[in-house]
C-alpha cells in the first residue's frame, strides 16, 4: 500500500474529527456502546495494545489495572482521546478504567519490539487502514505468542445482491466517511497469521462481527508478522 493512501485516510479522519463523535452518538447508544463492553470484557493480560483508538471512544472500557497503548494515525482523533483519558473522573479510573498511554503511528508500521503486549485490539479500524493485512501482521508480530486480538469490525455482507452492492458504493462510502465498506476482515485475519477462535456474529446478515483470534503459539510452521504486505482487499 503506498504512503498515499495512508496520507489520505490521515487527511479524512483528521478533517472528520471535530464532528467524528457527534456523527456516531446515536448507532453508539442503540449498540456500540454494548458490543464494547462485550469485547473489552474479554481482554487477557496487563499490556495491551489498542489500535486505531480514534476519539477514545473505548477508553470508559479500559478494564482496571490494564495498560493500553492507544495509537492513531491522525492527530485530531488522537487529541480527543488525550482529552477523554484527562476528563477521567477518579471514580471512573479507579474502577473501570485503565492507564492508556497514546501516540500517533501507522498501524501498518507499529513502532513496537516484537511480543511487546499482551493482547490487541480495534474497533471499527481495519475498514480503514489501507493495507489490512499488512497492519494485522504488524498486531500479531507485536502481541507474544497465544496473546488474544480481538476486533469489533463491519465487514462486507457474504448474499447474493448485497455484498456485490457494497462492492459497487464501497469507492463513495470511502470518498465520503474514510472507512471501506466491503472488508472481508476475518479472511484478512487469517491471511495476516493470526489464528480466529471464533466469530461473533453481531448484526443482521453479519454486518458486525467480534472476532476472537490468537496470535499463534510459536513454532516452526507458524508465521507471526513481518513478511511481505499481503493481500489489499479489495
Ligand atoms: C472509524 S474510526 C474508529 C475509531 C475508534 N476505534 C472507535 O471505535 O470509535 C477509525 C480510526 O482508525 C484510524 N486509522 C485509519 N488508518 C490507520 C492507520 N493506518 N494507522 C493507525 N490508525 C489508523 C483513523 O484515524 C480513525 O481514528
């Protein structure tokens, strides 16, 4: 993927930014707020790493006593999430929330050693980043062997006349709101070596789906990251 595209989803969040929670406010109460709870529930380990944490919209998530490192491609988005994680009251750190540290990166290229968390995790990201499967090489080169990821992601409807229909809206979907609409996130999953545990079907059709995956336990048949870019789907 060139540096071009990333420029560009950079350049659309970044303008985005100041209205990014306002657009979402309703979708958030009816289910995201929901669907969050759910995945953050299921986070293993002490260091975790969020990718693509936008306006810090998971932050009330952050189970107690977790470090997450939250990164961003685009500044604006990640300034929100610096103002959210400062406007913390202590009852809410104390209980729920943990100690997220933030930085703005390419998922494609983290800025991290290797087996450096525990876990990852993303929320409605990999529809944007440009190379998904290059940036979920770089989660499962970052998160150690075993370590969960977990994504929360809309994803490309598998039926006869819808999916082809979102293939055909996906280039004005990605002109006007920054996301594709028509990823095949778990195919992407499995391409990046990530190992799905299993696959939570969240809206009608599939739209949404928590997927559970594994960062493989090492071995000499397992790849973990840091191989050629894969796949640009599609
Ligand atoms: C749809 S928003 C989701 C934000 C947040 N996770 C949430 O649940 O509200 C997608 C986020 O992914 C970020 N993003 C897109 N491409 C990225 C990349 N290559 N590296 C890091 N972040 C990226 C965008 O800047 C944006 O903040």
């Amino acid at each position: 993927m060139s540096e071009n595209s990333t420029e560009r989803t950079q350049a659309r969040y970044d303008r985005i930014a100041p209205i990014y929670d306002a657009l979402e406010v309703g979708i958030e109460r009816l289910a995201f707020r929901h669907w969050r709870n759910e995945l953050w529930d299921h986070i293993e380990g002490e260091h975790v790493l969020e990718v693509g944490v936008g306006t810090g919209k998971n932050v009330p998530y952050h189970p107690a006593g977790v470090w997450v490192a939250g990164i961003d491609v685009s500044a604006p988005m990640l300034q929100r999430a610096r103002d959210r994680v400062a406007a913390r009251s202590p009852q809410q750190v104390d209980h729920r929330a943990g100690d997220a540290g933030l930085a703005q990166m390419d998922a494609e290229r983290l800025g991290f050693p290797e087996d450096a968390f525990d876990a990852a995790v993303a929320t409605f990201v990999f529809c944007s980043v440009p190379d998904a499967v290059r940036g979920l090489k770089e989660v499962n080169r970052v998160v150690r062997p075993g370590g969960r990821v977990l994504l929360l992601e809309h994803v490309r409807v598998n039926a006869p006349v819808i999916g082809p229909l979102m293939d055909l809206l996906d280039p004005v979907a990605l002109r006007l709101m920054g996301p594709h609409i028509n990823r095949r996130t778990v195919a992407n999953v499995t391409e990046a070596g990530l190992e799905i545990e299993r696959v939570e079907e969240l809206a009608p059709g599939g739209l949404v789906k928590l997927i559970f995956a594994r960062s493989p336990d090492s071995g000499p048949s397992t790849s973990r990251g840091g191989g050629p870019a894969g796949r640009n789907d599609p």
